[in-house]
C-alpha cells in the first residue's frame, strides 16, 4: 500500500511580502534616526563653534572699539615730544640692526631668572613693556587691551611735570630712566645722565627717582646707547640705583652694553630685552616681532618685548590674541620677584 505524501504547506506570497516591507521600514526608519541624530549633533556642534567665534570677535571689536574711543581723544604729537624715524630709536636703531648677530652669541651667555621663577610644567612667559609713557590717555590704552602688560613711566621733564603721578594708582609699572645716546637731539630731555655727569649727580639723579616713584622697583634705559656703553658711568649709576632698591632692566639699545658685566660684577642677575616690536610702524610687522617674541619664550621659557605708545602698537596689540597662544602674558614683576 502506497505511504500518503505528507501535504505541502503553501507559503502565503502576501504574507512573506508584508514582512519583507516590514523589514525595509524598519531599516528607513532607524537611518532616519541616524541621520537625524548626526544632523543635530552637527548642528550643535556649528553652533557651539559659532558662538565662540562671535565672543572671541566680540571680545576684539570691543578692545579696538575702546581703544579707538582713547586715541581719537589724543592730541596731536608736540614738537618738544621725542621723536623716532622707522628704525626706532634714530641711531640706536641703525646700531640695533648692526649687531644682530653679535647679539645672537650674548643671548645665550644670559643669565636666566631663578629656578623658582621659572618652574616646570608652567606656560612659558612673554612681559610686554611699554616705553615713553608720559599721558594718562597712554595709561587708558594700556588698560583697555587687557592684558598684562607693563607700562614704563618717564620721570618728570619739559614733555610732562607731572608724569611721575601715573603710576600712584598702578600696581604694577617701571620708571623709563633717561640716558645718553648717540643722537644730540635724544639728550635734550631733562635729567638725562650723560657720562660726564659727577658722582655726586648720579647719586642726587638716583635719590630723585626713588623720591618721585616711592613704590617703584624695576627701571629700564630710554635711549642710552652711550651711556650704557661706558663701564665707568653705568656702573657707578647702576650702584646708585642699587642701593636705593631698584633693579635695572637693560633695554639694549647698543651692542655694546656693559650692563651685562656689570650686573655680573654685582652678583645680580641680567634682566634684557630680547624684541622690540615696534620699530616700524606697520601692523604686520609688530606681529611679526609679537611671534618672534612668543618663540623665544617657548623656546627658553621667558621673553620680554619693548614697544612705544603708538596707535599703530596698541591696535597690533589689540588685535594679536592669536598670537599669544601657548604663553602667558605677565608684567615684569610677576617674572622677577
């Protein structure tokens, strides 16, 4: 007898096909999603970029706006006010550029802060000064870049009487201390130590300062290629400086400074100026030595820049956060205790 054939099943083409549409919604829904949830996160992540873009632009256009605000407000340069050509200091800056390369051989002979000064593990650190501060406008501008930066106070002359008051209120500043250079018209400037000037001179010249800024500390040349070149006169002025408790900060406007040996022969260390930023008067090129500046700090751990109280300075400043990436801006005592 024949064995029954067990019956087929028929598969149901519709209910296969409901399933396979299943499958392939499930699959559109869950790229959806996906694609959705990539979308948002982008979304969040532009936006995330874009707020902080607009407060970093926000940020700048309130400083140069400020600072636009304080030098349209200056009044125009005074005949009597010290003038520089394009190579900044007139015959210090032909001399500056004579002896780069002889400078790049002292630099790594310099004395370097104290070890508690510069620690391992922190940012390095770029001071920032500015010379030939006279005006309480130039104190306003220094301020409304904010940043640390140290402002530089001539002591009373013919440009200004009452200079020596802006630093009253300032925690933090340095005395500009006028010397003799190679160029006449820069020794006109009341109270300009001159190599011939007597001991006794340099000794009242000393008590003076100490007299006008009571709480000041650091102090550094204006102009001063001859006199700061002449072993003799520096040291004598730098004992005198000493001993009233300032600490000398050698603006280097020679190759030829003796302050090097002379604060070597006291036991002192030798504070320098490693850049001038501002020699020409043009934005890219105070960048450009704001870079230079910022390299030498990471590459020994310290810098300092010397700039002048020039609208083309402060708007280079103003607009160069950029470029103090990776360092902090600190004033000079913050390096030197």
């Amino acid at each position: 007898m024949a064995k029954k054939q067990p019956l087929k099943t028929k598969k149901n083409p519709q209910r296969k096909s409901a399933r396979r549409r299943s499958k392939v919604a499930k699959r559109k829904a869950y790229f959806t999603y996906l694609l959705s949830t990539l979308l948002v996160i982008g979304f969040l992540v532009g936006f995330g970029y874009y707020l902080g873009q607009k407060s970093v632009i926000a940020t700048t256009k309130s400083r140069t706006e400020g600072l636009s605000q304080i030098l349209q407000e200056v009044k125009p340069t005074q005949d009597y006010e010290v003038k520089y050509n394009e190579a900044g200091f007139g015959l210090e800056g032909m001399i500056e550029k004579l002896r780069k390369n002889k400078a790049k051989k002292e630099k790594q002979k310099e004395s370097k802060p104290t070890k508690s000064t510069v620690q391992k593990g922190k940012k390095p650190r770029l001071v920032i000064i500015i010379d030939d501060v006279s005006q309480s406008w130039q104190i306003k501008a220094i301020k409304a870049l904010g940043y640390h930066i140290t402002p530089s106070i001539f002591p009373p002359s013919q440009q200004a009487e009452r200079s020596h008051l802006l630093a009253g209120k300032l925690r933090h500043f340095m005395i500009h201390l006028p010397m003799q250079s190679g160029n006449a018209s820069m020794n006109r400037m009341r109270g300009t130590l001159k190599v011939t000037d007597s001991p006794a001179k340099m000794q009242t010249r000393a008590k003076e300062i100490r007299r006008l800024f009571p709480r000041g500390k650091f102090l550094n040349n204006h102009t001063g290629s001859v006199f700061t070149s002449n072993y003799k006169a520096m040291k004598m002025m730098y004992g005198y400086l000493r001993k009233e408790g300032f600490v000398f900060v050698d603006s280097r406007t020679s190759g030829k400074t003796k302050v090097r040996k002379i604060a070597k022969a006291f036991g002192d260390r030798y504070i320098v100026r490693d850049v001038f930023i501002d020699n020409t008067q043009s934005i890219p090129y105070i960048h450009k030595q704001l870079s230079k500046a910022v390299k030498i700090a990471k590459k020994r751990g310290f810098a300092i820049a010397i700039g002048h109280p020039h609208k083309a300075t402060f708007k280079a400043l103003a607009s160069a956060k950029k470029l103090f990436g990776g360092v902090d801006l600190v004033y000079i005592d913050e390096l030197y205790h």
